[in-house]
C-alpha cells in the first residue's frame, strides 16, 4: 500500500504543477485587465474633472483634456506596452512581437511626456490642440485596426470590440472644445471701454 502511494505521487505532483502554471497563466492575464479598467477609470474621472475646471470655457476645458486624456490613454497603454507587452498580446488574441511592442510603448509615452510639457509650460490653446489631435488620430487609427482585426479576421477578444468604441467616444468628447478654441474670437473692445462681443449694428459708421 505504501508503495502503491509513492508510486501515485508523480502523477499528483506533475498535476500540481500544472495547477500551479494555470494560475501563473491566470494571474498574468490580469494584468492586461486591471490596467485597462484602471485606464478607463481616470479618464472617466479626467474627462469630468476637465469640463468642470472648465467651467463652460473651451480653452480652459481643452488644457485640461490635452492632460487628463491622453496621461491615462497614451501614458498607461506605453506603461503596459513597454512592461507587460507579451501579456497585453495575448489579451487581444495577437503573436507577442516584443521589439514592435516595445517601439509603439515609446511612441504612446512620447505622447505623454509631451503632454505634460505642454501642459505645465502653458504654451497656449494651438499645442493643447496639436498635441490632443495627434493622439485622438492615433486612436482613431488604432480603433480601425481593432475593429478590422474583430470584423476580418473574427479576433473578437474584448478589447478589439471595445477600443473602436473608446475611440468614438473620446472624439465626441473633444469636438465642443477644439472646434470652439480653434475658432472662438477674444470680445473686442468697445469706446466705452467695456468689453463686447456683440456685432455692430448694421450700417454703422465706425469711427
């Protein structure tokens, strides 16, 4: 009986360690999980806390976006990429390609080091605007590979439904405060002194 059981321990002992690689395998697919819920998590709270310091201002609700955007978009997803790349592939269903991964992770952090300069060195609305274009186009782009990687080629993992989507969102979020920056006119100044915004009437006779 003795041996009979010491014959049966291999076998328990190759199973657990096959138990044992099943929750290494598990808790490395967390990771991908728990960075794009903490991704979405400050943008929402980005997004909201940049139109409320906005206060109905465009250019002030753009500086604020430029930041809190792309820091958690660009920022976290080149934190993951450069890091954790073999594990963000294998949650959208693609070959890990560590040096291409790599590549695209200082790409995305780029984005946000720039962000973070423009930001803090208060360099005006037009790099607010260039630097939130920029990373709203990548995005874009991006949504549209996901989305031919789900519809093509039927790689429907989550992030490849949900990353087009994100994408859609986050242009609608900026249209108001980029077109309005882009072409708001500062109120001109009246001879009265007072500042206005109102038109002259038509037919007047400017001074």
């Amino acid at each position: 009986m003795i041996r009979l059981a010491a014959a049966d321990e291999p076998p328990s002992n190759a199973t657990r360690t096959e138990g044992e690689q099943a929750a290494e395998q598990a808790g490395r697919s967390r990771i991908p999980l728990a960075f794009e819920t903490f991704r979405y998590a400050l943008l929402t709270i980005g997004i909201f806390f940049a139109y409320f310091m906005g206060n109905g201002d465009p250019e002030r609700t753009l500086h604020f976006l430029a930041l809190f955007i792309i820091i958690p978009v660009a920022g976290l997803t080149g934190i993951e990429g450069m890091f954790f790349g073999r594990q963000g592939a294998q949650a959208m269903g693609r070959e890990a390609s560590t040096e291409y991964q790599m590549q695209s992770a200082g790409g995305n952090l780029a984005y946000a080091v720039t962000a973070l300069i423009v930001f803090f060195a208060g360099w005006g609305v037009y790099a607010d605007a260039t630097i939130l274009i920029a990373t709203l186009l990548f995005f874009v782009f991006s949504g549209a590979v996901h989305l031919w990687g789900a519809i093509a080629l039927g790689n429907k993992t989550r992030k490849n439904i949900i990353r087009p989507l994100i994408s859609a969102l986050l242009v609608g979020v900026c249209v108001w405060p980029l077109v309005a920056s882009l072409t708001w006119q500062p109120p001109r100044e009246s001879k009265h002194g007072a500042r206005s915004q109102e038109p002259p009437p038509a037919g007047t006779v400017r001074d």
